[in-house]
C-alpha cells in the first residue's frame, strides 16, 4: 500500500470548515464505519465529491472493534484458495437458513448483495486493500443445501503507523496494543496448551507481533485492520472527514432529501448532498429506552459489544421523513460476560464451546447446545427465559477447563484472583457448594452435570447434539476424544460465570430495497436516502450465515448505494 503524499495535505480534508456554511456535495455519508468508508471511497472513484460526518472524536465506529470479519460467498480470495463456489449455491444457503422476514430479506437484496459482494472486495483488492483469506473457517450452517467452508475473508496485519497523523484518531480495542492474530487463528490461541498445531500458532502470533514492534511497527489484524487501511485509501484521496459533527435531521427539497443539517463547532449547518445521503451510523445497541421498547424479554444497553455512541440516530433520521422499519426486536446476539465492577464485557466466542463445561439457567438445567452459533445462543436463551428464568444463565465449568484454556483475559492454569474478589467468578469445592453460592438447585445442578458427565464421556450429547457439527468442532479442543466439545466436570474446584444475552448490534432498521434505498410503509423509495450496515434491517433476517455476516452486506450495499446514486442524472 502507498504511502501518504504528506501530512499537511492530507490534513486539509479533516475537520475543514474552510468551505461556507450550505456547501454542497454529491453525497453525504453519515457514519465513519467500514461502511461509510467503502461508500465513500467508491463515491470518489466514481467521480463523485462525498463528505462523511462522524458524531464522535473518533472515526471507526463498532467496525474498529470488530472481529473484522467480511462473508462474502464466491469472492476471489476464496476461489485462489480451492473454495468451489457459485451464487445459486450460496443463494440456496440463504433461502434455506433465512425465515421469511419480509422485504429486508427478498430475493432481490439477497441476489444484489451475492452479485456484487464479490466485485466490492476484488475492487478494495484493486484500490490498494490488502486481504487474506480466512482459512477453513466455516459458515455456522454449513451442513445446510449450499453450505460451504471458506467464505470467509479478513484484512491482512497492517502498520498503524502508516496512518501517521491519523493514527490517534482511529477507535481502538481497549488492550494497548493486542496480537496480530487473524480470526482463524483464535481458536488457537484459547487452546494453545492442547496440541502442536494450536501451540505453534500461538508462537507465530506472537512473533509476527514482537517481530514488526521491533521494526518500530504497530502491527493491527482484525477490525483495527479493516478499518486503519481503509482510513488510509480515504486519507489519500484527500477525501473530507468532519468529526464531533453529528446529524441533526435530513434536509427534503422538493420531496426528497437533499442533505443534513449537522451541528459543528455549536452551531447547525445545512450540508447539501445532490444525489444523496447514505446512512449508516450503527443501530441502538446503546440506547437502552429503544431495546426496552423493542426487546421482548430483559436486555441491557450495558451487555453490548458496541462502543458508546449507538443510539438509533440513523434510525430515527429515516423515520422522522417516512421510512419504514423492521427487525428492531432483533440483534447480533451472543453469550456475553460483564465484569460486575468494570462493567467491561466479553463476547464469549469459545469459551462456551471447550470441553468442562455447560451452560444452565436457574433452576440448574441445561437448555441448548452450548456450541452452536452465538445468534441462536441469543435466541435460546430468550426462549428458555420465557418458561425458566434463564437471564443471567450459568457457565459452569471445572478445573480442567480452567487448567487447559484461557478464560477471557485470563491465561490458562492461573488462579485469577481479581476475578475471584471481584465476583466475576464464583469457585465452589463440589457442585453442591458452587450450586449454594449462585442459588441454583444443588440436586438439579448435581443431576444436570451427572447426566452431562455420562454423555461426554460416550462423546455424545444426546440432549442437544453439541459436537456434531463443523462449526462446533471448529471453537473445540481437537485435543478432547471422541468429542472435541464435550468433556466431563469431575476435577474440583468448580467456577460459575453469569452468561447474559449480549451482541454485536442490534440489526434491525430503516427497510431498503436491492439499491439501499430507504423505503416507506408502501414499499416506495424515499428519494435520496440510503442507508446501510445496522442502521438498516438486515438481509440476514433474524439469522447469522457466517463470520462477517455483519459486515459483509454493510460493505456490499454500500457499494451498491454509490453506484445507485452515480448512475442517476445531476440534481
């Protein structure tokens, strides 16, 4: 990737209000995400002036602090890497794993989003974007008609500091500076102590981390990636960014909306934009008065993996001239840990699915195949809550697990005290014990682990089939025989984690057509709107296809928005 021409042009284009107020752009992109970065980046390559506007001091958004992930089924990557693959395969999949929801999922997003899905990431390929692929990651259904392994791609580890003096802007993960490692290759560094193959990954991490940090690199992966190289395509071209300019509301000209009232430096601004807005400035995951009037069931602004500032703003910009909404019930869902002094919150991607371990709700029972998917995790957990009180629910885990694989932050067959004192984690010498301190039943948790124990010794769950499928193995310990997700709890002592209902985002929003048009209750486009990522109803429906099923769709229609609004005439 090229360097920046310098530093003093390029700073030009950032937080400029050199231009007067009611300037007048082509596009104005709300939401500095992968999202608002694709747009914006394929605005200007298609000869169009944008302008994106970010609320925060940061510029990223949840994309930054992502897993990085980007599903695209047929994409290039994955073909050089042996994946067959075609768009009626990949459409099959979608039509088998997405329930009807109406117009947010159609026929006609899904084929807009297969067809150009691929071209978005071979056209990044060729603006300077570096990919990898994601190796043998699965789709989470991948024994469904059209299921595949391998649609999965990622951006390559990168140097923060080409970014220079854009590199303090970037939201960042909490940890300073967290390994390069891919999300193929985490699976691995939870398990690292098990085989060779997961111990000598975890080496290659590591030294691919101290390795570029001693050429006087800052190596990133994962979101950080995603993001830092996309901000630097965008740096480049000189394409203006205005931070801590929210939006206030979408300007209508006659009967459609030609730009956005911001407020920057304390006052409000008209910004026109001649072919149109995109949206696509995240959903509400942080708003809590929307989720409680959304959710059926308890749920938190707090149990999030979203940074602060996702507060349905896009959302309610859209309904304010019309728009129609769907999904708002829905979200990225994921068993979630919350430290209960921090408040900081852990996505529990793997720990759930090793070996030693299950999950109950209050009464002590087991209620899902604690190895499936995180979305259907979410959506289990809000079922059994509606008959057993299952909000929190309870990792239970013994010290084999916790002697084998890191916990969260914590490395393996260490006493993490602090989590201990601070309540985190509750340790209890027999089940019995443990049972008392978390106020579960002691004789139907004893039973719960009885009955668990005899399966996973046969290497069969027979209640709920955790370990027969690929993407259940995938988060397993390849270690564990006959079942690389099943393990008994017999080694005391015994540790209790509250498991609750978090997610990525929400994924329900403004209703868009095939071209990320905005649309109204009677299924017309509201000229001028766009809008993408999770400010918009996901063509996903309720359901999860695969990693980087979020980002995925946000990016392509992006895309397609800005070749929508390029090919229409000059307004």
């Amino acid at each position: 990737m090229a360097q920046p021409k310098s530093s003093e042009t390029t700073l030009i284009a950032l937080d400029s209000l050199a231009a007067a107020p009611h300037d007048t752009y082509d596009i104005l992109i709300v939401g500095t995400g992968a999202t608002g970065l694709v747009a914006a980046l394929r605005a200007h390559f298609n000869g169009l002036r944008p302008l994106l506007i970010e609320k925060s001091t940061h510029l990223g958004g949840a994309s930054a602090v992502s897993g990085g992930g980007v599903w695209i089924p047929n994409n290039h990557l994955s073909q050089h890497a042996g994946i067959k693959d075609n768009i009626p395969n990949a459409l099959k999949y979608l039509e088998t794993i997405i329930d009807d929801v109406g117009l947010a999922s159609s026929r006609e997003r899904k084929m807009a989003f297969l067809i150009e899905g691929p071209k978005m990431v071979k056209w990044l390929e060729d603006q300077g974007f570096e990919w990898v692929h994601s190796t043998g990651y699965p789709d989470y259904y991948v024994e469904s008609e059209g299921g595949a392994v391998g649609r999965t791609i990622e951006g390559k580890v990168f140097d923060l500091k080409k970014l220079r003096d854009w590199e303090d802007l970037m939201l960042k993960r909490k940890a300073a500076k967290p390994f390069a490692m891919y999300t193929h290759e985490y699976p691995f560094m939870v398990t690292f102590k098990q085989t060779w193959e997961a111990f000598g990954t975890f080496l290659l991490i590591i030294l691919r981390t101290m390795f570029r940090g001693f050429l006087g690199r800052w190596p990133v992966t994962l979101g950080m990636s995603l993001v830092a190289q996309l901000l630097l395509l965008i740096k480049l071209r000189d394409i203006p960014v205005w931070r801590q300019c929210p939006m206030v509301k979408l300007h209508i000209e006659d009967d459609r909306v030609a730009g956005v009232v911001v407020k920057k430096n304390g006052a409000e601004t008209l910004i026109r934009a001649k072919r149109g807005v995109l949206l696509c400035a995240g959903g509400f995951a942080k708003n809590a008065a929307m989720r409680q009037e959304h959710t059926k069931g308890p749920v938190s602004a707090k149990w999030t993996a979203v940074p602060d500032g996702d507060m349905g703003d896009a959302i309610h910009a859209g309904q304010a001239v019309g728009a129609s909404v769907a999904l708002l019930d829905e979200a990225w869902w994921g068993p979630t840990f919350v430290h209960p002094t921090s408040g900081e919150t852990h996505f529990a991607l793997i720990e759930r699915s090793l070996p030693h371990s299950i999950i109950v709700d209050s009464h002590g029972e087991r209620f899902m195949n604690e190895s499936q998917s995180y979305v259907d995790c979410g959506h289990a957990q809000y079922q059994r809550h509606e008959t057993v009180p299952a909000i929190p629910a309870w990792l239970i885990f013994d010290s084999q697990h916790r002697n084998k694989y890191v916990l969260w932050k914590y490395a393996p067959g260490k006493a993490p005290e602090e989590a201990f004192e601070s309540g985190l984690i509750t340790k209890g010498g027999t089940i019995s014990e443990l049972a008392g301190k978390i106020k579960v039943s002691a004789e139907k948790l004893s039973l719960t682990v009885q009955r668990f124990n005899a399966m996973a010794t046969l290497g069969k769950d027979e209640d709920f089939h955790r370990g027969e499928y690929v993407y259940d193995q995938y988060f397993g310990d390849s270690s564990s025989k006959p079942n690389p997700n099943l393990g008994p709890l017999v080694k005391a002592p015994f540790f209790a984690i509250q498991v609750w209902p978090g997610d990525l985002g929400t994924k329900g929003g403004l209703l868009t057509d095939e071209h990320a048009r905005v649309i109204r209750e009677d299924s017309t486009p509201i000229q001028g709107l766009y809008a993408a990522g999770n400010c918009s109803a996901s063509v996903m429906g309720r359901t999860y296809p695969g990693a980087g099923g979020t980002l995925g769709p946000a990016m392509a229609f992006a895309f397609i928005a800005m070749d929508h609004m390029a090919s229409l005439a000059k307004t």
